[in-house]
C-alpha cells in the first residue's frame, strides 16, 4: 500500500489510465473484428468501409502507447491486402 501522498496520487492516476487503456484496446480489437467478419462475409464494399474506419484507430492507439507503432502498421497492411485481394 502507498505511504506517501504522491504515491497515493500516483496509484489513483495508474488506476484511472489503466481504466482508459483498458477501453481503447477493447474499442480497437471490436473494429478489427467488424473488419474481418466484412472480410469474411464476403462484402467488399462494406470490408472498405470497415477498414477506412479501423485505420486511424489502430494508428490513435499506437501513437498513444496502447500497442506498438509496426504492429499497428503490420494490421494496417494485411488487413488492406486482405480486402484488396476480395472479388469485386
């Protein structure tokens, strides 16, 4: 348990980010997932929009720590190969 007043501070401030972290890695995994079960479906109209929306949340999230800056990349890019590869 904290001693200190900073320690406690710090304790409160680890709890409220972990919180926000918490949200923003379950946001992004669901519009991963939304962006492969359109892949999946076979829609390619509705994988592009999926993507086009899931890209800047995987970029917002590296950019904020939650994952890694070439992880992101590598998702960005197969998933776009992926939906580029679907039948029109």
């Amino acid at each position: 348990m904290a001693n200190t007043t900073s320690a406690r501070k710090a304790e409160r401030k680890r709890q409220r980010r972990t919180e926000i972290n918490k949200n923003r890695h379950s946001r992004l995994k669901t519009t991963v997932r939304g962006v492969e079960e359109a892949i999946a479906s076979g829609d390619k109209n509705a994988a592009a929009a999926a993507l086009k929306a899931a890209e800047p949340l995987l970029v917002r999230t590296a950019q904020k720590g939650i994952g890694h800056k070439r992880t992101a990349s590598r998702k960005v890019s197969r998933l776009t190969a992926r939906v580029r590869a679907m039948p029109a």
